[in-house]
C-alpha cells in the first residue's frame, strides 16, 4: 500500500520505499502538506494523523484571502470577482497509489482535481490537476496556474540546485542561496522549454553531497511556458510552485476548456543527489519513456549534419552510409536539407518533399541502399516552422504567428507556425504521418529551431486573452502528433531536438525516446552538459556523437568515451578518417555495444564531477539494478595543469562481492586487469591516472560468483 488513509476524510499518507509526504485538512478547509521526511512506521500513523497542519504549508494555495505567498492558482471570474475560495468536497483513495482530491468554489462552479500518486518503488510522488467548471457558469480567466505547492520542512535557508545555460552550452549546474523573496526560473515568453533553463530544481540545506544528506526535488512536465519559483517568505516559510509561465498566460477556463496543469514529479532523497538522480532516471525509464521502447537498447546513430551540412547529395550520403555500416552503426540519419529548395537555412522549410536534385532516383532509392545495409533509416523534420521563402508560407501567409500589423521576427530566417490553430495542426499531423508511412522510417528527429514570438492570433478567435492560450494549445498540438505517431507506428525511434537541448523535459520523454542534447559537441564541454542533463534526465535518453568539430582535437578515443556515457553516435565526415582511425572506431563501437546496456539501463553514479572540480575532472560507473556489472569512465578535462592521481573509489557496487577489473583500452590490452571486493573498491578505490591532455580511461567490471565475505562479517 502507498496511499493511506490515516484519519477518515483528514489525513493521508503517500508512502514510497524509504520516504513519505503527509497531507491533512485543516480546520480553515486547507489541504496541507504536515510532513516530508522518512517513511515512518504503522505505529506512528496516530502522531502524523493529528499533528497539527494549522501552520504547514497548503498543497494547492489559491490567491485570494489572506493568501499573500504565491499561488497555484490566481484567476479573475468572468464577473470580475479575483478571490478564489476552494473548499474539499472529496477525498478518495484510488487503487492504493492515488489519491484524489476534489476542491470546488461552488459559487462559481470551479471544481479542482487534484491527484498524487505515489511512485512508491522510485520514492516519487506524481501530481497532476485539473480545472474545470461546471455546466451552466460563466467561467474564469486564469492568468497563474499550478498542479500545486510543495512545502518545504522549516530551515534557515535552502540552497538550490538548478540547471541554466544557453544554445550549445546547456543545462549548466548551477546552485543558488536564494534570499527572501522569490527566485524563479522558466522559459519565459519562449513558448517551449528553452535553452536558458530546464524544469528541474532541487533544494537542500547546505549540507547534501553526492551520496549523503537531504534533497528535496521537483520536475516539471511543461505544456507550453512553464516557470519554477522558490518562494522564501520573511516570516520564515519555503515553498516551491511549478506550472505554467506566467508572464503572458491567459486560459479562458469555461464548461467546454477545462484545464490540464503541468505534472509534477517531486521527491525526497534521503542519498544526496546521486540517490536522487538515480530515482528520477529509473522512473523515466521505467514509467515516462513511450512503452513500446522502454526497456529496448538505444542504437547507435550516423547523423550527417555535422559532417556534410548543407552540401550533400544522394551519392555522398550513399558513401557515408556504407563507411557508416562497416563501422557498426545501426541507424542512419539525413538530417536537414533533404526537401523543397532547402540548399542552405534561409528557403524551402516547410516544403516536405524531396528534392529531386539531391535524389534523383527518389528517397526510397536512399532508403533501400541504408535498409540493404542491415541499418535503420532516419529523417529530420522540423513541422513547426516555415521559411517565408517557401511554397507553404506562400500558399499560408497567415499560418504564422504575428500580430496583425507588426512585422513578424524572423530567427535563422524563419517563422513559427501556428499550431494553435486545428487545421495548421492538421497539416503539420498529415504531413509527418505521411512522410513516416511513404518512405518506411524507422527514426524520425523532430527539430525546433527557435522560439515563438508574437503569439498573435488564435485561429477564429481574436480575443486578446485566448491569444495567451496559444503556447498551450501549440505544445498541445506537438504532443498528440508525436503520440500519434507512436500510436501507429511503436517501433518508430523518435529523437526531440530543439536547437541542441531546447526540449529536454518530461513531457517530451513521454513521447519521444531520446533527446539531441546539445549542437555542442566537444568532448569536454560536453561531459559538463552531460552532468547537468543527468541530474534529471537517464543516459539511454541522453544523445551523443562523436565529431571533428573539436577546436584543439581531442583524440578520437576521448571523444567517444565521452560520447559513450550515454547514447553513441557518430557525426563526424568518416570518409576522412584514416584506416587507422577507422579501425580505433569500429573497436570502440563494438566495445559500446558490449557495454550500453549498463550504461543504458544501470544506475549512474557520479565519481567526480566538472562542475565542481573547476571543470577538470569526470569519472562515471553506471551499474546494472543487480550490481552484477558496472563500467567506470574518467576523465580529465583540461589539457593544463597536473594529472590526475586519484585512486577512484567506486560507489554503487555491492560491498560483499568480489569483482574483476577489466580495461577497454581503445588499442591493445588495457593496463588495468584487477580483482577485488565492492568494498575495497569503494574505500580504497581503482587507481587511474590520467596524464597529457584530454585522457580517458574506462573499466570494465564483473562481479565474480560467490561472496567475498562471510554472510554477517559486516
Ligand atoms: C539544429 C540541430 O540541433 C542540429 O543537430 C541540426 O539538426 C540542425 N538544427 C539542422 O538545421
């Protein structure tokens, strides 16, 4: 069981393995949150029943009242009244995860759903809610809007972690001591997840590390502009609210537009943020990830983007395809320039078909050469955008967003469509649907190159307000094709890509099943993103190629250990590579391939981090769920200063079994070959040292049969 009752109609429980949350109703008719901390036992379910929620913060606070903190939820009724006065009208315990809250303002028909459900096996619980109103009442606009308020335990001040970055250096590790008042991250006006932040947010007191201490922590899957806000109030009290943006949101809530929030993810780690992690990354994998591809092993890719760019026909595609097979990729990728007079990015985007000059012979004649070499064929769209100089935007001038007027912003020459608007939807479904279906894709990379802006117009409905509804109704379009096309086409791998990783959130992971994570793709700067991207997000999701486009090269080997921490690809011009590099390379693939399972579907473990070594050090040991095996990647960032000596002591292994070392060395036989038990490996640690710039090593570790100690020896 991991919802319980413990106080008929009062107080409830939300259980996971080792943590639990405790929500009660207080006299004033306040649902609140009274305690987040261990899972306690049975015995102390008459303490947490009546302990008193008077001062604990409300799960769903609503602007009105008294209520000066943030709000979940701020909305003018249609007569003008702003105050919202909810009271709990159900409580229900369904299938003994969930817990189903119903809270009305009768007066106004507006009825609230809120639902928890308990992760109990991640130690998660999942939050989704609702708006609606009633048959027969007028409506309200909502300007704020939440799945609700995470409360955090009293404490002098919370430390944030968070992630912050740009276009091509993306989810940076950042951590924050915000002050009293309000700290928010978001995506702003941009009408999707953006560069700039990521959904993500954990708090501690200061004291956490990588395996000890408390994180509390919350993901957001965003449905448009989403914004994350700390809120530190002077008399002392800490809440988080995670849900839409709020800088231009508008919903026109009514009998026929309830409104779904943003689900929230929040957790507990009583294991620092390496146990929190591994939480969320195990629940992504297991419970977010499209279902038909969950428990599949990620293949590796050719994208020739970063090799070809624009200048590409059918016959330099061929030969890469054919240097790409012998190396051992599994799919391969034509990336950007395939259709319309798409010759470079300023004409031809939204013009899907062919280009006949670049295949004369037609797609399929491409598509046949890949599928003949035992590979998978991908394809990169980007359907939400337009060049102005393409036959769509021609047909449909008035399919982007602009206000009537004004000059619409162009960003890499193009224009946002309006996928507010059903029938753009429509074409854009269609058009994808069709492209899948006709060519036989197996992997389709779904770009998005740059923000909305000027959300001008919805369709029929020139209401200023409904207008803020269309980064909504826009994410809600992007999300039913992309489930539509997994609905009818399971075995299709779907890449989310947005300028690099503009879209890398829960929501996307629902229905995609990997993201591009970033256009920069130098070894080092990359093992920093990854870092950032991991915190939240599982490897198997995780894209990474190995490319030329290194300033001071690195060697082929570093780049793809790096790469190796989670989804290898290749995207570099392998019709340069020498036979010697050629043949590193298809050692290195076949040593991924032996080893992606763990990295794919184990638990991660950081060793050492860029973010807080100055940007020097990374080592990683993903270990399978049995802790039967594990690989250990490190590295050394920086091509200055002193090596690295560090004897690295592996966490996550099973202390009582004896394991043996192996070197994936890229050439020859590695130096390491060792045998000992989890425990000394994790107390005394595996030397190796890295000199010269940009080394990597990775090991390769086995736990051998038997016990290294005696049952009870501990
Ligand atoms: C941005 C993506 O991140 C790149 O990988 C590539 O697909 C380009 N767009 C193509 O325009």
């Amino acid at each position: 069981m991991t919802v319980r009752e413990i106080r008929p109609g009062r107080a409830w429980v939300l259980e996971g393995r080792t943590t639990a949350f405790a929500l009660a109703l207080a006299d004033d008719g306040v649902v609140r949150q009274t305690y987040v901390g261990p899972r306690l036992g049975p015995g102390d379910d008459a303490l947490l029943a009546h302990a008193d929620p008077a001062k604990a913060g409300a799960v769903f606070p609503v602007a009105g009242g008294l209520e000066f903190g943030l709000p979940a939820l701020r909305l003018a009724y249609a007569d003008g009244v702003r105050d919202v006065r909810l009271a709990l009208v159900a409580a229900v315990v369904l299938d003994r995860s969930r817990l189903a809250l119903t809270l009305e303002d009768a007066a106004y028909g507006l009825r609230v759903l809120l639902t928890f459900r308990s992760e109990a096996a991640y130690d998660l619980v999942v939050r989704d809610a609702r708006l609606e109103i009633a048959p027969g009442h007028a409506g309200a606009v909502v300007r704020e809007a939440a799945a609700g308020a995470l409360a955090l335990p009293p404490a002098e001040r919370y430390r944030l972690t968070h992630l912050a970055g740009g276009w091509a250096c993306e989810t940076q590790v950042r951590r924050d001591w915000p002050g009293e008042g309000r700290f928010e991250i978001g995506s702003g006006t941009r009408g999707f997840t953006g560069h700039a932040h990521n959904p993500f947010v954990a708090l501690d007191d200061g004291s956490a590390g990588e395996e000890s201490g408390r994180v509390l922590f919350c993901a957001l899957a965003p449905r448009g502009d989403w914004r994350i806000v700390y809120e530190r109030a002077p008399e002392g009290t800490h809440r988080v609210v995670a849900g839409y943006g709020a800088d231009d949101f508008g919903w026109r809530l009514g009998p026929d537009a309830p409104l779904d929030l943003p689900t929230i993810v929040q957790g507990l780690s009583l294991g620092g943020f390496g146990a929190m992690s591994r939480a969320l990354n195990a629940y992504v994998r297991a419970r977010v990830l499209p279902e038909g591809r969950r428990s599949c092993i990620r293949p590796v890719v050719y994208n020739a983007w970063e090799a070809a760019g624009f200048a590409f026909d059918d016959r330099r595609l061929r030969g890469l395809a054919d240097r790409a097979a012998r190396l051992g990729v599994e799919v391969f990728v034509v990336d950007d320039g395939w259709f319309g007079r798409r010759v470079s990015d300023r004409a031809g985007l939204g013009d899907w078909t062919v280009n006949a000059e670049r295949f004369p012979d037609g797609l399929e004649a491409l598509v046949a050469h890949v599928h003949g070499l035992g590979m998978g064929f991908g394809l990169w769209v980007e359907p939400e955008m337009v060049n102005p100089d393409a036959d769509l935007f021609r047909a449909h001038p008035d399919w982007v967003y602009r206000f009537p007027g004004r000059p619409a912003t162009e960003v890499r020459h193009q224009l946002a469509l309006n996928l507010a608007r059903p029938e753009v939807a429509a074409f854009v479904a269609g058009t994808i649907q069709d492209l899948v279906a006709r060519y036989g894709i197996d992997y389709l990379k779904w770009d998005m190159n740059r923000p909305l802006t000027e959300v001008g117009t919805t369709g029929d409905r020139p209401d200023p307000l409904v207008d803020r509804e269309a980064p909504a109704r826009h994410t809600a379009a992007v999300y039913a094709i992309l489930e539509d096309l997994k609905a009818r086409h399971p075995a299709l791998w779907i890449e989310a890509c947005a300028s690099g990783g503009g879209r890398a959130d829960l929501a996307m992971l629902a229905r995609a099943d990997q993201v591009w994570t970033s256009d920069n793709t130098f070894a080092s700067d990359r093992l920093a993103i990854q870092e950032g991207y991991a915190l939240a997000y599982p490897a198997l999701t995780m894209d990474a190629w190995v490319t030329d486009n290194q300033e001071a090269q690195a060697s082929l080997a570093y780049r793809f250990h790096s790469a190796m921490t989670g989804v290898l690809g290749i995207g570099a011009d392998v019709s340069r590579w020498s036979g010697r590099e050629v043949l590193l390379a298809r050692r290195l693939v076949r040593q991924y391939k032996a080893i992606r399972a763990i990295v794919q579907h184990g638990d991660a473990y950081r060793l050492r981090r860029p973010s807080e070594s100055a940007g020097r050090e990374s080592a990683l040991l993903y270990v399978t769920p049995d802790r039967g095996e594990a690989v250990v990647f490190a590295f050394r960032l920086m091509a200055t200063g002193h090596g690295v000596e560090w004897p690295l002591r592996l966490a996550g292994l099973d202390p009582d079994r004896r394991y043996r070392a192996t070197e994936l060395a890229p050439v020859g036989a590695g130096a390491i070959r060792a045998e000992a038990s989890g425990l000394a490996l994790a107390e005394i640690g595996l030397a190796l040292p890295l000199r010269g710039r940009e080394a990597s090593r990775v090991v390769r570790l086995r736990a051998l049969s038997g016990r290294s100690r005696p049952e009870g020896a501990r």
